[in-house]
C-alpha cells in the first residue's frame, strides 16, 4: 500500500523545506505524541525562514529543538496551550509564550477560524495494509487542525501504538498527507509516578470512600488520582468505567486487579475512553495490545460535557495550587508564573456536576513549604491579584485534603469558608475564620 502514495514520502528536511514558509503558524500538537524527526529538520532551517510560530502544549520529551538551537528567537517562537514539566524549564528562559485555552473549546477554535494553521505535523503510527496509520498516543484535535491546514506531514514513528478506534476514531489515512516522512525515532517519552507520600495517601483515602460501585472515572496525572486508583484496584469496588482526558498507568493498575470493565457506563460500554495516553512503556504496550478495550477520540468527543453528563455516577479526579474560601480554584500559577495549564479539568468537572451521582474533586495538600522552611496555607482567603481563576466558584463542587473534604454546592458563601477552613491546616484556621466572618454574612 505505501507504494501507491511513494511520491508522497520525502525526507524530514525535504519535507521541512517545502512545506514551511515564512510567517507560517505550525502545529506540533499535544502531550507525548512529538514530531521528533520534523522538529529536528525544521530547527535545521534557522536563519533560513523567519517569524515561524510552532504550537505545541504538554511536551515530556527532553528537547524541543526548535527553541533550544534558535533561544534568541531569529526564526522560531514557541507557543503552548500547556505547559509541561520540561516547557516550564524553558518558560523561566523566556523561550515559552502561554495561549490559555479550555481544551474542549480547542477544536471549535480552530474549525471556526478563530485560530489557524498552515502546517500540521502529525505523528502517526505505521501503517496498515489499508494504508491507515493510528493517531498513537494523541489524538488531540489532529483532525479538524490538518483538515484547516494548508500543508499536512504525517510522520510515521515506529514505536507509537497501532490501535486505530471504534470506528476508524483513531486514524488517518496516507491520502490525507501532503508529505510523509518516516526514520528512527527515541523510545517514547515515559511519565512515571513517584511514590505516593502520607498526605497523598491521606487525600486519597477520603475521596476513595465517595466512589461506588459502577463509578466511571476521569483521572488527572498526579500523584493522588495515581495513588486512588491503586486503592481501588485494592479495593471491593466492582465494574468501574474510563471516560478521561488522559489514560495513565493508574487504569492500567484498575484493569489489572480486574476493576476496570466499563461495563456500566452509558456511554461506550465496553470501552475505556480517552483522549491522550502519557505513562509507561507497560502502558503503550498495553494500548497496541488490546486494542478491542479502547474508544481512543478527539477532544470533541471525550471532552464533550454533554457525552460526560449522559452516563452516572461520573467521578472527576484532579489537583489544584489553591483554592479560596468562596471556592475558586486556582490550578495552574503561581502569581503570573505559569506553571501548567487548565486542559480538560473544566471539562471533567462540569460533566460531573451534571452526572447523575456524579462529583468532582479538587484535591491539594493543605499547605505547602516555602523556600525559608516555613509553611503557607494551600487555602487562602482570596485568590490573589496575578494569579489564576482557573474554575469558578461555581464549578467547584467538592474540595479535598488530608484533613477532610468540603461539599461547596448549595451553600452561601459563609457556609462555603466555613467548609473550607474545616479542611484547612489547624494553625490557619484562625485566620481564615476571622476572614470568613468579616467579609461573608
């Protein structure tokens, strides 16, 4: 099959010479899935083409080339919707600017021509005998971007899973391509969880008694939607579902003991439902192993929040910086430092709002320890000037850390502070109480 579309294949720097123009916005994508080869072949082109803008968001890989050869920015700025452990690594150097985005409003952002692309690198998986290829580990918004782009690169990475979806939702075929490159790729970039500490465990312990049998989860990547999950998968709970951003290891852990079934939910029953895979090797595997257990789509249709609110008793799981006492929610700065991005968490949290028996869950430590060794309180009486609103009062509907969990919906806001500064450290208790009564009535 690939013989019928060789006048497509070319080399990366072929393909990075005739498809990238001056001025041109190219999009790399998001999360593990990378465009090693094309990234590698346009940094070559430094000097050589001027004011190209690449976007990318959430990159684990060691190097993004394209900033790390051109740091004064001479050809290359770099842009992300969310920013990464190794993104923020480059942001402290000035070589990251931030684009805000709600990742379910993503592809109707760009379907509507509020944002654009010229050029799509896709990473894609080998092909069939079809010549269809998997979207990997990311299929993000890949389709409603290259079909908007001038100029589509598929480049073909051998190590990334073959799994192809329900219904072709996971794929893409060669003729969709403009130009097709393929060549020897790194492994692929692993997130591997560190050991869960006591008010990890702590956290987790709580959340876990709120989730019931049949209770379709959404998971973040932190250590305490890790550290439930490997509680459930020692746990009597039974028959639990996946409808999440971002499959992990943690429902690797689920399937494992047994728990994970998905046979209860709504909505894709049968199936694990995701958006983007970032874990382990083990994890990967696991995808292109068993490929029949998995209903891999774009974001217009995991992250729907009306798909989300079809099936019950939705669990949302993520982390925050901080949280007020009104309940807002900051989860992604520190001041006007960047340190993440919202993604999906929005998402998750109103279609569990709107579950039948679904909940939300933003879990913090209740304080964290600043540079000096002392400590400051995770919840504070107001979200400061700077810094991020990510979720809105409204949203937020349970709050958890180590000292117990805050049911915030329906309650004035005298009763929100009141919850809040129940779960907050012992020795700022005070303080905040003496906020909550001068400031709520």
């Amino acid at each position: 099959m690939k013989r019928n579309f060789q006048n497509k294949f070319v080399t990366p720097e072929a393909a990075a010479l005739l498809a990238v123009r001056d001025g041109d916005w190219v999009d790399y994508g998001f999360g593990a899935g990378f465009p090693e080869l094309m990234d590698k072949a346009l940094a070559a082109r430094k000097g050589k083409v001027r004011d190209v803008k690449i976007r990318g968001g959430l990159v684990i890989r060691p190097k993004i080339e394209v900033v790390e050869q051109d740091p004064e920015q001479i050809s290359f700025t770099y842009y992300s919707w969310h920013i990464g452990d190794y993104e923020r690594k480059l942001q402290t150097r000035g070589m990251v600017k931030f684009l805000p985005v709600m990742l379910r409003s993503l592809s109707y952002l760009y379907r509507e021509k509020h944002i654009h692309c010229d050029v799509a690198f896709v990473p894609v998986s080998v092909p069939d005998g079809q010549g269809y290829c998997g979207l990997g580990i990311s299929n993000y918004a890949w389709r409603t971007i290259f079909e908007s782009a001038r100029t589509v690169v598929f480049e073909i990475n051998e190590h990334l899973p073959q799994l192809q979806g329900v219904d072709g939702s996971h794929r893409v075929h060669l003729s969709e391509a403009d130009y097709i490159v393929e060549g020897e790729h790194e492994p692929l970039p692993q997130r591997i969880y560190r050991e869960p500490s006591e008010t990890d465990t702590q956290i987790a312990r709580l959340v876990l008694d709120e989730i019931p049998d049949g209770a379709v989860l959404s998971l973040g990547v932190g250590g305490v939607p890790y550290t439930v999950a490997k509680m459930l998968a020692e746990s009597d709970r039974k028959e639990l579902g996946c409808h999440t951003g971002t499959i992990s290891d943690a429902f690797l852990e689920l399937w494992k003991a047994g728990k994970l079934t998905n046979r209860r939910k709504e909505v894709d029953s049968g199936y694990s439902t995701w958006n983007l895979a970032m874990g382990s090797q083990e994890l990967y595997d696991w995808l292109n192993a068993e490929p029949q257990l998995f209903h891999p789509g774009d974001l217009d249709y995991v992250h729907s929040v009306e798909r989300i609110s079809q099936m019950s008793n939705v669990i949302s799981i993520n982390g925050g910086v901080e949280v007020d006492l009104m309940g807002q929610e900051n989860g992604e700065s520190a001041g006007i430092r960047q340190l993440s991005g919202i993604g999906g968490q929005l998402d998750f949290l109103e279609g569990a709002y709107r579950s039948k028996g679904g909940k939300g869950f933003v879990c913090l430590n209740a304080t964290h320890k600043k540079k000096d060794g002392t400590l400051k309180s995770n919840i504070v009486p107001y979200i400061a000037g700077g810094s991020t609103v990510s979720a809105p009062r409204t949203m937020i509907q349970y709050v958890a850390t180590e000292y117990g969990i805050a049911k915030l919906s329906g309650k004035t806001l005298r009763e929100r502070a009141e919850a809040m500064v129940a779960i907050s450290h012992p020795d700022f208790r005070d303080e905040l109480l003496q906020y909550a009564q001068d400031n709520f009535f």
